[in-house]
C-alpha cells in the first residue's frame, strides 16, 4: 500500500509542476503578444509618419517645379 500511495504522490507532483508550467507558460505568451501589439502600433505610427513626410517633399518639390516653370516660361501638359 505505501508504494501506491508513493506512486500516486508523484503522479499529483508531477501533474501539478506541468500545471504550473503550462500557466507560466501561458502568461509569457501572453507578454510577448502585448509586446507584438505594441511593436505593430509603433510601426503603424511611423509609416503614417513617414508617408505625411514624402507627402509633404512630394508636394513642395512640384510646387518648386511649377514655379520653375513659370519664371522659364514653359508649359506643364499634363
């Protein structure tokens, strides 16, 4: 009888060290989900940064362009 009992002490031991593995497991994964959000947040941010960036260039270098073009006379055909 004792070495039943023993067998199944382990068995609880051991059920509930994989337990709490697979929950601090969990928990990790969960971390670095959070991390990802925020990673893809910041990524976002700064593409929408940097489009309103080139948006801006793109938009001074043709007003540049126009008045070039004026002050040498030439015609823009679309």
């Amino acid at each position: 009888m004792p070495a039943i009992l023993a067998l199944f002490g382990s068995s609880i031991v051991v059920v509930l060290t994989a337990w709490i593995n697979a929950r601090m497991l969990s928990a990790q994964i969960e971390a670095v989900r959070a991390e990802i959000a925020v990673l893809r947040a910041e990524m976002r941010q700064g593409f929408a940064e940097l489009e309103l960036r080139l948006t801006k260039q793109i938009m001074e270098l043709d007003y540049r362009v126009e008045r070039l073009e004026e002050q040498r006379g030439l015609i823009r055909t679309p």
